[in-house]
C-alpha cells in the first residue's frame, strides 16, 4: 500500500479499477476509454520515466509505477508483446490471483508477417492462461481494436465493437461492463479458445493495414458486426 501511496503523486489515493502494463500505443488507447468509463487507472510499465510521462499526457489523477510493484487493479490490461505478456505473468505470479487479466495480444510472427507464432491448437490467450495463478481470470479482448480508434473510441463514425472470450462467465461480465462503460459495444464470442479465431482473424486484418491496395486503411479500419 505505501508504494501505492507513492504512485499516485501525493494526490488523495483514487480505487485503481484498472491496471495497464506497459506505455505504448494499446496503453495509451485502453487507458483513454478506461478514463471515459470513468473507472481509475494506474499505468505500470518498464521505465517508471515512461509510465509516468503516459500518465501525466492521460491527465491529473492516474497512477504510475513500475512492473516492480503489485497491479492494484481488478483488471489488468496486458499492453504488452505476446512474449513479454508471459514474462510479466510469470513474473507477477501469485500476485495476479483474484484478478481478471485482460489478454490484447496478437502473436504475429513479425519476421516473417505471414503466420502467427502460435500453433492451430491454441492462442496466446491460452497460453498466458496456463502460466496465470490459480483464480486469475484470462480474458480476450481488445485485440481486434487498433490503438488509434480507442483513443478516437470510434471508427468510421461508428463505436468500436470490442470481441471477448473467456471460460469465466463473471470475469467476461466485468470486461463487458468496462467496455460498454466505455461507450463501445462488447460481444462476448465464447470460451477462451475463440482467442484462436480472433487473433487468426485480426492478423488477416493486419495484412490489410499493410496492403498498399488499401492505403487509406493506415490502421484506422474498426472490425464490426452489421445487422
Ligand atoms: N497497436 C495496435 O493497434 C494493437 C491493436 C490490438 C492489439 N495490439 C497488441 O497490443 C500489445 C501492445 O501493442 P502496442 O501497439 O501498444 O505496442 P507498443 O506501442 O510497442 O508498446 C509496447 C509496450 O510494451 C512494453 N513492454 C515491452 N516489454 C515489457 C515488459 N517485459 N514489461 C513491461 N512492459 C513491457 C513497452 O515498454 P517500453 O516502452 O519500455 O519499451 C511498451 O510500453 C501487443 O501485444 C499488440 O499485439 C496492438
């Protein structure tokens, strides 16, 4: 608590709700509708520099540290690379019991942007929740949503619709309720296991906001469900 106390610059000590690891674009998005839904933030990156400039872009009242510290969050945003999401996650360890740990990775192979680096039979999502402790909670979500339409918390006038998955029906309840607090539209899609469909199709998704033929895409385009 007295490093908590610390973080959130001598200000009186708001509930965090939600924690982000990392500083990066996802971050700085999440973090912006987090903000809108009018739930407290703390951002926990590698470089407290860093987390802190993020912090103070975000306005007055959100949190910074390091990932040396415990998330305060009931949620925590894994903003973070597939394979530094699993260190951060092995390395909190039972830290992260009781928490819904909200997984936005896409495990795309950068080298060669023509596969993901997991195989058919699982998905990042999976594969962070066989190293999360007993009781926490591994939610997909956000991974279809680019940085910028959450910060804009639109795409093409349209609210984002944001794809969850998770095996615990309470913990893709607390996601939905973030996100349609954040004035964007949740669609839980099933099990954990639909992470596999949902990162296969959001890197289908990329390769598109790289294809000169759609040049006016430039990571901007929102993945919706019309009827
Ligand atoms: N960008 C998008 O539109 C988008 C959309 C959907 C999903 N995603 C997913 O979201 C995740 C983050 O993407 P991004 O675009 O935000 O990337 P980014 O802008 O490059 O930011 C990555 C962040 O991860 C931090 N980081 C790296 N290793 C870390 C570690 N071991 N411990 C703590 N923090 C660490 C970096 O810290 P430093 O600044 O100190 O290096 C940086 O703050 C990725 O998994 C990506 O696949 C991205």
């Amino acid at each position: 608590m007295k490093n908590f106390l610390a973080r959130t610059f001598g200000k009186k000590t708001p509930m965090t709700n939600i924690t982000i690891i990392g500083n990066g674009n996802m971050a700085r998005g999440i973090a912006t509708r987090a903000l809108a839904a009018g739930r407290t933030v703390e951002i926990l990156g590698q470089d407290a520099a860093k987390a802190q400039a993020l912090a103070g872009e975000l306005g007055t009242g959100v949190a910074s540290g390091t990932t040396a510290a415990a998330p305060q969050g009931d949620i925590v945003v894994l903003a973070v690379p597939f394979e530094a999401a699993k260190s951060v996650v092995t390395g909190y360890g039972d830290a992260l019991a009781g928490k819904t740990l909200v997984d936005i990775t896409n495990p795309v192979n950068f080298e060669t942007f023509d596969s993901l680096v997991v195989g058919p039979d699982t998905s990042a999502a999976e594969d962070i929740a066989r190293l999360a402790p007993a009781g926490a909670n591994v939610v997909k979500a956000f991974n279809t949503t680019f940085a910028g339409t959450l910060v804009a918390g639109e795409s093409g006038g349209q609210p984002l619709d944001v794809f969850i998955a998770g095996d615990d029906a309470n913990a893709n309840t607390v996601v939905s309720s973030f996100v349609s607090d954040a004035g964007l539209r949740p669609l839980v899609v099933g099990p954990l296991k639909r992470a596999r469909e949902l990162e296969g199709f959001q890197f289908v998704l990329m390769t598109l906001q790289a294809n000169p033929e759609f040049a006016d895409f430039n990571w901007n385009t929102g993945l919706k469900v019309t009827n």
